[in-house]
C-alpha cells in the first residue's frame, strides 16, 4: 500500500498527477510553460489549495529561469506579472496567492538575476517540503482528536493529492493506515465533479483505508443510519474569525453536525488561513462552468439552455466548527482570539 503523490519536480521537470483522468488512467504530465500551469489549475488537473499553490510556485520559479534580462528591475516586473497572471486563475484558495508572494518575498534582497532565479527554486522546494511535513503534523493531531472514534464522514478530496504528501483532512487515515489504526471512512461523492467519488476513494483504497461512497444527499440519512461519530473536511480560505470556504456541501455537513451533535472538525496548514479579512463575507467564491451540472462525464443530463448556478466552495460559520487543526496546533472557540494567539500574523496582515 502506498500514497501517491500529486506534484513531482525531477531535473527541473514539473510533472503532475493528471486528475481529470483518475480514477480510471493513473497519469503524469509534465507542464511545460506558464499557460500550461495556469490551465493546469484552472481545469483542475491539480486541484486542492495547497497543490495548486505549490504547481504555481514551481511552475512561475521555472518560467523565471528563462527571463532573458540582466536587469533585476526587468526581473521583478516580468515576475509580478506572470505571478498575477497564474494568481487569477483560481480566486477561492488562498494558498494560491500566498505561495506566489512567498516567491516574490525570496527574491527582494536579491543581487543579481542569477541570484533571484536560484532562489525562486529554493523557496519552490522549501514550500513543497513545509507543506509536506505539515501535513504530517495535522495528521498527528487529528489522530489524536479522533482517537476513539472509527466512523468518519469527509467531503471533496483533502488528501495526498491535494497537498505535498498526506493530505489534510485525509491525512489521520493515511498516518492510521501506517500505524494500524483502521478507520471507516464515509466519502461524500462531491458534486458537480465528483473529488470525493473519484479522488478520495481512489486515494484511501491505494493506502489501504476501507472507505464507502455516497451520494451527497445521503449525508444526513447515513450519520445516523451508520452511527457517524465526527466529520473532517479541509479548507481553501479561513478568515480571522474561524469562518471557513472549503468545498460546495461542506456547510450542509456542518449543519448536519451540528444538529446530530458530533464533532466537526476543519484539517488545514497555516497557509490557508488569511487573516486580513475578519470574517467569511468577503471570501470570493468561485463559480464555475455551467456544463460541469448540466454534463456528467461528457454526458448531457438536464436540458438545453437550463439555467445553472454553480458556486465552488461555500463557507462554513466559525460556530458550527468544533476545532481546527493546523500544523502549529488544534484551535478551539473562541476562534478571533485562538488563530492569532496560535499563528501570530501572516502575510495577510505583514502586506
Ligand atoms: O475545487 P477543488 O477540488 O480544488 O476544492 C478542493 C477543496 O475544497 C479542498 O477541501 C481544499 O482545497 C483543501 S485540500 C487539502
């Protein structure tokens, strides 16, 4: 049993796991320019906040190598904008952008191009390895938070895949897989496009966890018809207060938490939270393509001309999370204290 791996950088090669095609074709591509990353992210062949911030960090660090210019003013221009340009293309994750200026912090002080370009690979590899090594520790603590309980709902893919290594709120199976722990994981299959039918299961059978599919609107009949004793999702974007954007449906499941009184936990790195905004109001949610609700698997399934609305992620109000676990720690209520006392400021606030 293994856990695979999203984002693979080999001799300056940056290849990914293509995951449109999973779970049927287990295929790597490499991404060779700019306009390759971007539409990597935007059609969700990588997909997940820390994955798509660390494919953008590679894939600007690479771009840059090939700046012909002496100029470090030259440099920094052609830097800013190809790190707005992959900036937009998913606006929910805040990883994303938060990978892109840790790039452009590194090379503030540098002292000539050659410099800057060797430190872009360096910061590249250094947020790949934290990330990794984090998820590792949410893992860890989130073992020891469902210490006790077997049966666990999730939603959408915090996993491996979705990160460096070990994912999230997949992370405790993959680490209680290694450490013969057996969990049951209920999986969320995750409309419109299928993360948890097609990734989560995929991920946790590779590593040998014994996960079950269902439909999203089973969620309410199955916590109590298979006596579910917590539920762990991810984040993409977590405000000062706590209040939390991750996956469409993520609220219905923290709603639903909250009224069979169990546990509701949110898995993410300190990288995720931003804390220049004090609530989850201004988080902008993404909206996607009217066919990804209309067509399933290519397949028309409503009819011409519906009218769709096609939100990505929702956000769940900091009261109806029970604790978040970060790399640095689990936080409880009261949340508006807690993040800052526990992560200090983050580049939301140094900006
Ligand atoms: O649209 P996606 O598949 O990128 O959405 C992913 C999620 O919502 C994840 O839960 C989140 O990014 C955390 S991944 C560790």
């Amino acid at each position: 049993m293994s856990i695979p791996l999203s984002i693979k950088w080999n001799n300056n090669r940056l290849e990914i796991l293509n995951q449109q095609k999973l779970p049927l074709e287990v295929e790597y591509i490499t991404l060779e320019t700019l306009e390759d990353v971007y539409d990597a992210i935007i059609t969700l062949k990588v997909r997940g906040a820390p994955a798509i911030g660390i494919t953008a960090s590679y894939g600007l660090a690479a771009t840059a190598q090939y700046y012909e210019t002496n100029s470090l003013e030259a440099f920094h221009q052609l830097l800013s904008k190809d790190a707005l340009y992959l900036a937009e293309s998913r606006p929910t994750a805040v990883n994303l952008v938060w990978a892109l200026e840790r790039l452009r912090g590194a090379v503030q002080h540098a002292e000539t191009v050659q410099e800057a370009k060797k430190q872009l690979l360096e910061e590249a590899d250094s947020i790949y390895e934290e990330d990794e090594a984090s998820c590792r520790a949410i893992g860890e603590y989130a073992l020891s938070l469902l210490e006790g309980h077997t049966k666990v709902m999730t939603i959408c893919n915090a996993g491996t895949i979705a990160t460096a290594k070990y994912g999230t709120a997949l992370a405790p199976f993959h680490l209680g897989s290694e450490k013969g722990k057996q969990f049951q994981v209920f999986a969320c299959e995750t409309r419109p496009v299928f993360q948890g039918a097609r990734l989560t299961v995929w991920e946790l059978q590779q590593s040998g966890v014994d996960v079950t599919l269902i439909t999203d609107s089973m969620a309410a009949h199955t916590i109590g018809a298979k006596e579910i004793e917590a539920i762990i999702v991810g984040a993409d974007r977590i405000a000062a207060n706590g209040d939390t954007a991750n996956k469409i449906g993520t609220l219905n499941l923290a709603l639903l938490a909250a009224a069979y009184q169990i546990p509701f936990y949110v898995a993410a790195p300190s990288s995720t939270f931003d804390l220049s905004i004090g609530n989850g109001k201004t988080i902008q949610i993404e909206e996607r393509p009217s066919e990804e609700i209309t067509h399933i698997a290519g397949k028309q399934v409503a009819p011409d001309n519906t009218k769709v609305y096609n939100p990505a992620f929702d956000v769940t109000p900091a009261h109806l999370i029970t604790a978040i676990i970060t790399e640095k720690g689990i936080i409880y209520p009261e949340y508006d204290k807690n993040i800052v006392a526990l992560l200090g400021t983050t580049k939301g606030e140094e900006s």
